[in-house]
C-alpha cells in the first residue's frame, strides 16, 4: 500500500476514531467536580420537513437530546443561550453523549464557572451510520436542519435566547466537518463556533481512491447492506449519499467514486464541491460575522494537518481564529476538551442577555 493511500485511509477511519466502539473505549473520562448541580436531559422527536421524503428512507422525525442546565426549572422567567453540539460518523446522538460523558461533563463546566446555558445533541446518524451534515435528496437536508428546522423548534419550545450571538455550534470529527460546512454558511444563525478534530476538510483525488478496495461497494444490492461493509468502505457509501446523489439509480440513489474498477472524476469533483479547503474561499465575508471561531486537535491525530490547513488560511484572510493542537490522538481527550474548553469558549463569547 502507498504511503499516500494508506494516508488517506488512515484519515477516512478517524472520521470518529473508527469504528464507534474503539471510540467509546479511548475517551477518558474527566474527574467528577464535587457538589455540581444536576442538569436535567431530554430526549425528544423534532421532526425535519427537509429531510422528509428522502430517498434512502431516512426518518424526518428525529432523536434529539436537549441539556437543561441547573437552573431552568427554578428560574422560569431566565433565558439561555444555546450550544448545538453535532457527533461524529458512525455514532449517533446517545453514543455521543458517552464519549462527551454527558452530563458529567456538562455538570462540571458549569460548577467550575461556565456560565449555565441549553446544549443540544441532534443526531444524525443514517443508514451508511453518518449524513455528513449535508444537502442530498438521498439522505435529505441535514444541513438545513441543523441550521433552521432545529433552531425554529427548540427556539419556539424552550426559553433561549432566540438570536445568533446567543447560538454556538461545535462538533467533533464528522461533526467538525458539519460545523465548518454549516458555519460558513450560516453566520446569521450563529454567533461563535468550534471545530473539534473536523474531518473531510480537504478535496479527494485519484490517488486517495483504492479501486479493488472499492469494488465491494458496486455489489450492494440494498441500502440495509451496508452494515456489513468495513468501517472505511461504508464511509465511503456515506459519503457517496451525501455528495453525489443520484435519483435515477436506486437502490442506493449515489454516483459511487469508482465504477468497473475505474476512478470516476465527474464523481470525485462532486465531492472536492464538499470540502470546506475547497469553499472556504467563498464565505470569507460570512467567517468575519462570528464573534470567535475555534478550531483543534489532537498532536497524534491523522487529521492534524487539515485541521492545520484551515487554521492558516483563516489566518491568511486575517479571520481571527483559536487553534490549538494539544496531547491526544483523534478521541481520547475528546470529553475533557468539551468540558475544559468547549463549553467555556462558548460561555466566554455567547451573549447570555436578550437583544434590545
């Protein structure tokens, strides 16, 4: 194997730290803060009229946990600012909240000084096991969920503070990627972001294609059968759902990056369209409204030097950014960054009064 594939590969399998179990055993776990209030967690359905309708069946009415921190039952007339916190591939929204350590973690933030605010958890997980946070009528519009469907729902259900420099939105992995993807385009939706370890960040080329590793792909009949394929492979059919749909072939409803064992560059430019190092060029003048953007990483994670990339060319623009690359690999840090440095970033630069 190239050192150039095996690059790529190594990345693609990081997208969570691969697969979600090996995830879940390499998080540490944050000391507990004695006497921290409890927080309250909800699981409830929001249902998304953009992801309604969508080829592989996704369901439009989705699992979401919503954090309530200690005191929104005892002060009814507060209202909090709002942290969207996305998960990675291959887990879904209850597998996020454990490698988080939720609401541990969120209960130690708050004792040790966060200012108390709403976190919400959606998940998004699909069939392949990850939307990318993306626009395809495959999967359906994960991207304007987030960004809209979400944000009208818990706006209009719970006492936020319903305007932008009172929103955050972070993500880990996959989730870093939907939250650079959906903060370039989204600034009036949210005031500060975080970027945690974000995958995809970079376009994909000829090289980083194995086209017998890929055949595998060409022989699923059923969307269902996806769950038998390797970690990297089903990412790759995720990816493949999220990027380059294909409505005139079912069953699966995607373009795949290899066809008769020969890269496919119409399929390959689909997906560079998706990469945030491609577009961020475009959205120089949305990245300027945020209040602070945060991007960081492990020093032993594969995904270090996009990450890497991205801080640079933010700085280039003269986009003021954080970025930090601390002591890790791709998940074993992951809850104490969340509650050490997520959570305080968005308390630091969230409005936590209404707007006059």
């Amino acid at each position: 194997m190239s050192p150039r594939l095996f690059a790529s590969l190594t990345a693609m399998m990081l997208l969570s730290g691969a697969p979600s179990a090996w995830a879940q055993a390499g998080t540490e776990t944050p000391p507990a803060v004695p006497g921290a209030k409890p927080v309250t967690v909800q699981k409830i359905k929001v249902h998304a009229p953009t992801i309604a309708g969508n080829l592989e069946g996704e369901s439009a009415d989705r699992d979401v946990l919503v954090v309530l921190p200690p005191s929104y039952a005892s002060n009814p007339r507060r209202r909090y600012p709002v942290l969207y916190a996305l998960h990675g591939y291959s887990i879904g929204a209850e597998q996020w909240t454990k490698e988080i350590h939720v609401p541990q973690t969120i209960e130690s933030a708050f004792a040790k000084g966060t200012q108390e605010m709403i976190i919400v958890l959606p998940d998004s997980k699909t069939v392949h096991n990850g939307s990318m946070y993306s626009r395809s009528v495959t999967t359906g519009d994960f991207e304007t969920f987030i960004a809209r469907d979400l944000v009208r729902y818990i706006d209009g259900h719970y006492r936020t503070i319903a305007d932008r420099t009172s929103r955050g939105l972070a993500g880990h992995s996959m989730g870093g990627y939907g939250t650079s993807r959906i903060g370039m385009k989204y600034p009036e939706t949210f005031g500060a972001i975080y970027m945690m370890s974000p995958c995809c960040l970079s376009p994909r080329t000829a090289g980083n294609m194995d086209p017998k590793g890929l055949e595998a792909l060409e022989k699923i009949t059923s969307p269902a059968e996806s769950a038998s394929l390797p970690f990297f492979l089903r990412a790759q059919l995720a990816s493949a759902a999220a990027w380059s749909p294909n409505p005139a072939k079912p069953p699966l409803y995607v373009d795949l990056p290899v066809k008769d064992g020969q890269v496919q560059p119409e399929v390959l430019a689909k997906w560079s369209a998706n990469a945030p190092l491609a577009f961020v060029d475009q959205y120089v003048g949305n990245l300027r409204q945020y209040r602070a953007i945060a991007i960081d990483v492990g020093d032993k994670d594969g995904l270090r030097g996009d990450a890497t990339r991205l801080h640079e060319v933010l700085d280039s623009y003269r986009i003021a950014n954080s970025f930090e690359i601390y002591e890790g690999d791709h998940t074993n840090r992951v809850a104490f960054r969340f509650q050490d440095k997520v959570l305080p970033f968005f308390s630091q630069h969230l409005s936590f009064a209404p707007a006059k």
